[in-house]
C-alpha cells in the first residue's frame, strides 16, 4: 500500500469515528441543577446549553436567550462601550496631531495669533464690501427717486439690480457674523489645544522622572 493510500485511509477512519462520536447536551435544570441528557426538551432552549462529548469536553456553547430588559441592557453596554472606544480614538488622533505640529506651548500661541489674525483680514474686506454694495444701493435709489419726481418710469433693470444689491447685503452681513463666530470658536480651540499639550508634557515629564535612574 503506498504512503497516499495509507494517509488516506487514515483520515477517512479519523472522520468515520468523528462522525460517530456521541454527543451529550448539558443545560440548567429548572430548580438550578445541571442536566446532561442526549437532547435538549424545546422548554429549555431559551436558558442556553452547551454540547459535550463523553468525556466532558465542550464542543459548542449555545448562549441563553436574552429577556427584553436584558437585551436591551446589552445593547446599550455596547452603545456606551463604541462610544467611549470613539471618544479615546478622537483623543489619540488629537494627541498625536498635536505632538506632530507644536514643539511647545509658544508654538500654539503663534499659531492662534496668526489664524485670528487671518479671520479679522477676511471680516475686514468682507465689511469693505459691504459698505461698497451699501453704498451702490444709495446711488441707485437715488437714481430711482429722481426719475419718479421727474414722472418716467423706474427701468425693471435698475429695480432687479437693488433686489440683487440687497440680497448680497444680507449675504455679506450673514458671513460677517459667521466669521465673528469664528473669532471666538478659533481662540477657544487653540486654548483646548494648549491645555492638552500641557497635559502631555506633564505626563512625558512624569515618565521620564519614573525611568531615570538618577531620581
């Protein structure tokens, strides 16, 4: 018989007492005890068994069914669990991004000076506008008034061009506000970062006094 014919008998013989093997289900009883039968009575399903060969090993765990209330529960552990995995990823990608850009708190400090000051050009020239497009819509009404004290009709040109002038005035005024917004949100997150890297030079500063043996 060669080596192949022989391995293959081997481990169809191997399967054939695998296949044959005799299973046993334990599960709890209903006064608390453990039960080990060849089969699990449907009633007993929901509290979950596990199938064991004879000599007590387990082959498969069936986990008991979940009550309403404790399905819930679980599910809102895993909620929280996701949640608080998010929350420690955003603070690990902060961290590094930190330690990536700023050697220093100085470091932070210029940078915030230099985004404010980059928002207060942006409101500077967008009040600039403004008062340019204020200042055609006062032209162009007066333009209007004179012709209607002079009695000719306002031309539908000039009277589309103030609604247009006027909208881009609520435009103008509505990014105005959003860049003053900017003002303050920009200086409170340079302050979080500041206070984060602090934070991490304090705990860099710690280790290093733990691993240094002159301490």
């Amino acid at each position: 018989m060669s080596r192949w014919v022989l391995l293959g008998a081997m481990i169809f013989v191997g399967a054939s007492e695998l296949s044959a093997e005799t299973l046993y289900y334990r599960y709890p009883g209903v006064n608390g005890t453990v039960v080990i039968d060849s089969s699990v009575p449907p009633e007993a399903v929901p509290r979950g068994y596990d199938v064991i060969r004879v000599d007590g090993s387990v082959v498969k765990t069936v986990a008991p069914k979940l009550s309403d209330a404790e399905r819930k529960a679980r599910e809102l552990e895993q909620e929280v669990a996701a949640a608080r995995a998010e929350a420690d990823a955003k603070t690990r990608k902060w961290d590094q991004s930190l330690l990536l850009r700023y050697s220093s708190i100085q470091d932070i400090e210029v940078a915030k000076v230099r985004a404010i000051n980059d928002i207060k050009v942006r409101i500077s020239i967008l009040k600039s506008n403004l008062s340019t497009i204020k200042q055609q819509i006062l032209n162009n009404q007066s333009e209007a008034a004179e012709l209607e004290r002079r009695g000719q009709d306002v031309p539908s040109a000039l009277v589309d061009t103030l609604a247009s002038l006027r909208r881009e005035v609520t435009t103008t005024e509505q990014h105005i506000n959003s860049r003053v917004q900017d003002l303050s949100d920009v200086a409170k997150n340079y302050e979080r970062d500041k206070d984060r890297f602090s934070h991490l030079q304090a705990q860099a500063q710690k280790r290093l006094q733990y691993y240094d043996p002159r301490e």
